[in-house]
C-alpha cells in the first residue's frame, strides 16, 4: 500500500517533499517564530513553529510545481493551504499519541532502511550520500537525532496505517458498475431549431408592449456609472519622438537586450522523474522499440503534458543533464539520467537554432527601442518635480501647460472598451480611476511602460436608466431574441409530443403524404421530417464541436432508445434522440485496464476515507489547543 504514505499526512513526508522540489535547498525561510516555538499541542505531543512553518512552505512549492507557477502567501489563504497544513499536522499528533499509547513502534534498523529510500538523500549514482544527509539537516535546523526520531513516529504511523486499511477493497460489483457507467457509449441524433420550424412568423410588438419590455427589463438598459476624469499623462511612447540618441546610447541598449540578439542553442524539452532506475529504463525500452511514447508514460503518471515541460532550456540550464540532452542530434527520447528528483527521461519536443545578430544588423530597431528606453528613464527623473507641482496644488491644467505631461478627459465606465493608445486601455489607470473620490487631490501614479499620469474626478454620473426613445431599437431587438427563444422552445415540446403520442405515421424516415421535409408547411411538421444529425459511438466525455455541453449530458440522460428530449442552450434550442445504447463490454483488454485503473483508485479512496475517519476518532478522544496568533506570526514570514 505504498499510496498510503502520502495519506498519512505526516509532517516530515511534507518536509521531505519540499527539499526534494527544492533541489536539496533552502524554503525560502531561514527561521520561523511566534513568541513561541510551540503552535500547537495535541495531548502530550508537541506541533512547533519549524514543523508547521515547514510544512506549509513544502506544500506551496508542490502545489507551486504542479501549476508551473509560484504561488504567494495570499494565494495560498484563499486556497485555504495554512489551515488544511495546521489539520494536517494536528492529525499526525494524535496518530502519533496513539502509536505511542497502544505501543506501537519500530526499530533502528527500519528507521535506517527508510531514511535510506528517501531521494532526498540519494547521490548521483541513487546510493544513499552521509555527507549529503548531514548538511541538509543541519541546513534545515535538525540534528540526526531529532529527524530520526520523527521519522521512527512517522513509520509507527504507517504501520497504524496499513493495520486499519488493509484488507479494504472496492466490492467488485461497485468498480464493474463504475467501469460500465464510463465505458457505455450512445449514439444520438439531434436537431437545432431555427425561426423557419415556427408555425406562425413572429408578430411585431407595438410601442406599448416595447415599453412594457424597457421597463421590465430595465438593467439591460441602463446605462453604467460613469466617471468624469480629467488627467495628465506622459508615456515614453509619446516622449521617444524628442529623445535625441548617439551610438554609444545605442550600443548600450544593444548590451541591456545582449540576450535577444546573441543566444546559444536552445531546446524544448520536457521530462519525466521515475521512482527507481528499472523504471525508467523499461519506459525507455518500451519506447526505443516503438511499444509507447513519452506522453502515454506522462499521462500513466496521472499527469498533463504541461506538468512534465520544462520550457526552452539552453544546454547550462540543465546542469549536468545538458550535455546528454544536447547530444541528440533531432528529436527524441534520452536517459535514464539522475536528477535532484531522482532518474529522469528527457524528451527533446524542438530544436532551436542559435541567434547571432550583430550590432551594425540591429540599429533600426535599436534606435526605436532606445529611444522609450532613455523616454523612460527621463520621465523617472522628472517625476520628482511632477509630484512637487501637484503636492504644491497646482492644477492639472497648469501641469500639462509647464511640463512634457499632456491634458486629458474621459468619460470613464467600468465597460469602456478603450481604443488603442487610449488611457483608459491602462490596467494602472484603470485601478485608480474605479477607485478615486471628488475629495481626493490629483496624485501621480505609475504605469506599466514606464510612464506616468495624475487624475481628477470631476463629477460621478449615477447609473440611469436609458431613456426609451433612445434605445428602441435595441429594445424591439432583445423583445424579438426573447420571444424567437420562447417559441423556439415551445415548438420543440410540441415536436416532442408529437413524436410520443405517435400521431402521426412515419415511413423510411418521410411523413405519410410524402411531401419532402423541406418542402412540408410547418404547422404538418414532424419529428421525423426535421433535418436530424446522427452520432454514434459518444461517450460520456465526448466532444461536439460547436454544440452545447448539454446535449450530451441530456442524451445521457435518457432511457429508452426512441425518446427525445428538449434542450435549452441559452439562446439556441435544440431536440436530441437517443437512438442506441452500447453497453460496455468489460472483457477486451481497453476495458480491462480500465477496470483495474478503477479498482486502484476506489480501493484508494476507500481506504483513505476509513483511515480519515479512524484518525478523527483518534483526534476526538484528545485535547486539541492551537496558538492561532503564533500560527499567524508564522504565516508572516512565509515568502
């Protein structure tokens, strides 16, 4: 039951795991403390500040490799990460107040075994490294004596583990009943609705009932708060035309952007880190010999194709590794090689040249780019005497008359689509102009090229209903879009009766009078006679390219083959029929490894949940204090 070690939820796995993300570096984090070294305690056991300080750094980093980004603090409390790490933590207490209680415990030499296992630990040839395990514990504040003895509870725990999961399984009535509900297939036909299937065209409203409509709908015609600013700006776009520029100013924006013009080879490449070395060589075997790809081992792994990239790399990049991936002479498929997070697969996706474009070949755009460059810095120099201008209470009118910055006015709404070059089309400006008072005084703000700019609110207009006249003709055309969807979905329920009283007689798929489908008056419509669409073979996750979600979903839905049901996707309607049910067949070898990727993941599940549950039995029967403000401290110094 190996999965069952991360579901222990022990600290030192956390810990463990961020040293390794980390590449056997520091968290971020030199030391952690709230007044207090202890948080927490649970019964008799201790949850101190470095415990809990290290586990939440270790979790923001794996949740931090698993997206491709680095997540902050404020991310992870709305993701609600400090207080699931805190739970966590206070959970692998009371297991360990248990082990202890019951006397549950584990000898040195299973302590060594384990502690050798950990990759965190593992030289370049994958052996245990002594000098390796002394320096990170020293680097993390730990002595042998410490770890170890976290890692004897840690391994107790896993033994209370396996005594409580083990034996639990899915029932094989439950993961053959799953596997049929995935694997059963449909097909289905389907129809769209348009204006030309109504019986009667649609009447147009009178005056009355368009004003009836602006009022009843009236948030569809308001128009928004606007915002009357006045403000001065200056960009090092519009700066750049009075920059006067020599060589050497060229020269050294050609130095600043060295990296765009001279560039090594570089390489797109993902990879693949494998539990041990006979892994990894079986993978690579299997696709040397054409048995598999890169991607499939990728997606056995329960991982995306994102999860394993590594970007455009340059040889340095990948430390030791490069020289082997850059041997490739095209695309494909290297190592086994060692990383910091054990023997890896390295696939190279696409070769890209080097770029060698000397200075003399660059001037032109040189010329343009330096020119904002030394823009920018300028307007950084001047901003000085801008704030003191406004800090003096002049005016912003008077601003723009003394200095680069130019006079500006706008009509400002949060739905402002501004053309380009606009103020408005600044994220900067944006900000202030939603949240600036009439009380406030004019203040310079930055922008997002380099430049500047102050504001004044002028007046707030408050949102109004438009008047009537104004927008009659949006108001007749969202009447006629509402009433066209209304009768829409009407004509579709009676199509749908129709076609279950069976009223009227339906051969080879034409109605009875033989008239074509396309010729046949609307109000002698059938279900058979519309244009239907066959699918055959769907699944429940198929896609439908340019249909709605819900089709599907409904057809699926459905019980008998025959039965149509309607279906409202917002502003279109359609009618789908399910034609056939295809039952899983769960004796091919598809199905097969299916059914086994099931039974893994609900025994999985199952044993999860018991052993959750046994360890909040375990958690109730202790007294459970937590130092809520020294968590807070620590939460602080998280970076």
């Amino acid at each position: 039951m190996p999965n069952l070690r991360t579901k222990g939820k022990s600290s030192i796995v956390w810990i463990l795991m961020g040293l390794m993300v980390m590449g056997l570096g520091g968290f971020g984090v030199t030391s952690f403390s709230g007044g207090s070294s202890r948080l927490g305690k649970v019964g008799d056991t201790d949850i101190s500040a470095q415990d809990y300080g290290r586990a939440l750094q270790a979790q923001i980093n794996a949740i931090s490799q698993q997206t491709g980004q680095r997540i902050t603090m404020a991310q992870a409390r709305e993701m609600g990460v400090p207080q699931s790490v805190m739970q966590q933590l206070v959970s692998a207490a009371a297991l360990a107040e248990e082990a202890d209680r019951i006397g549950v415990s584990v000898g040195d030499q299973q302590v060594a075994q384990a502690i050798r296992e950990l990759g965190a630990f593992q030289g370049p040839n994958g052996d245990f490294d002594r000098t390796a395990y002394g320096q990170v514990l020293q680097r993390e504040g730990y002595t042998e004596s410490t770890f170890e003895e976290q890692i004897r509870e840690d391994e107790a725990r896993l033994i209370l583990q396996r005594a409580v999961t083990g034996g639990v399984v899915a029932p094989e009535a439950m993961v053959d009943q799953t596997a049929r509900w995935i694997l059963q297939t449909r097909d289905l036909s389907w129809v769209e609705l348009s204006e030309d299937d109504l019986i009667e065209e649609i009447a147009t409203p009178d005056e009355e009932a368009l004003r009836a409509w602006h009022e009843a709908n009236a948030d569809r015609f308001t128009a928004p708060e606007i915002r009357k600013l006045t403000y001065a700006w200056v960009t090092p776009d519009r700066l750049a035309p009075e920059v006067e520029l020599d060589e050497a100013a060229l020269r050294e924006t050609y130095e600043q952007h060295i990296a765009e013009y001279q560039q090594p080879e570089r390489r797109i490449v993902s990879r693949l880190v494998f539990p041990s070395v006979d892994e990894a060589e079986a993978a690579q075997a299997q696709i040397a010999a054409g048995e598999a790809d890169f991607d499939s081992f990728v997606t056995a792994r329960g991982l995306s194709a994102e999860d394993a990239e590594l970007g455009e790399v340059t040889e340095a990049d990948l430390g030791a590794n490069g020289a082997d991936v850059f041997a490739l002479a095209d695309t494909g498929v290297v190592g086994p090689l060692q990383t910091d997070l054990g023997p890896a697969l390295f696939q190279v996706n696409a070769i890209l040249d080097p770029i060698d474009i000397p200075f003399e070949a660059a001037q032109e755009d040189l010329r343009t780019e330096a020119a904002i460059d030394r823009a920018a810095r300028q307007i950084a120099t001047r901003s000085a005497d801008y704030e003191d201008l406004l800090a003096g209470g002049v005016p912003l009118e008077e601003v723009a008359e003394d200095t680069e910055m130019q006079l500006g006015q706008i009509d400002w709404s949060a739905e402002l689509r501004p053309e380009g070059g606009s103020i408005a089309g600044y994220d900067g400006f944006r900000e202030i102009a939603a949240e600036v008072s009439t009380s406030d005084f004019p203040e310079l703000h930055e922008l997002a090229d380099g430049g500047v700019f102050a504001l004044r609110l002028d007046e707030i207009v408050q949102p109004t209903l438009i008047p009537f006249d104004e927008v009659r003709d949006e108001v007749a055309a969202d009447w006629r879009r509402s009433e066209l969807h209304r009768q829409l979905l009407a004509r579709a329920a009676d199509l749908r009766l129709q076609q279950m009283s069976d009223e009227v007689p339906v051969v080879d798929d034409q109605p009875a009078n033989d008239q074509p489908a396309d010729e046949q008056p609307a109000d002698e419509q059938t279900v058979a006679s519309l244009d239907w669409q066959s699918e055959t073979g769907l699944s429940r996750d198929a896609y439908m390219d340019g249909l709605p979600p819900q089709l599907l979903a409904q057809a699926f839905d459905l019980d008998e083959p025959g039965e149509t049901e309607v279906v409202d996707a917002g502003d279109r309607v359609f009618l789908v029929r399910l034609d056939q049910v295809t039952e899983a067949d769960l004796s091919d070898d598809n199905a097969a490894g299916i059914r086994d990727a099931l039974s893994a993941r609900l025994n999985q599940s199952l044993q999860g949940d018991i052993f959750d549950f046994y360890a909040r039995h375990v958690q109730r029967n202790l007294d459970v204090t937590v130092n809520q403000q020294a968590v807070e401290s620590v939460n602080s110094q998280v970076q």
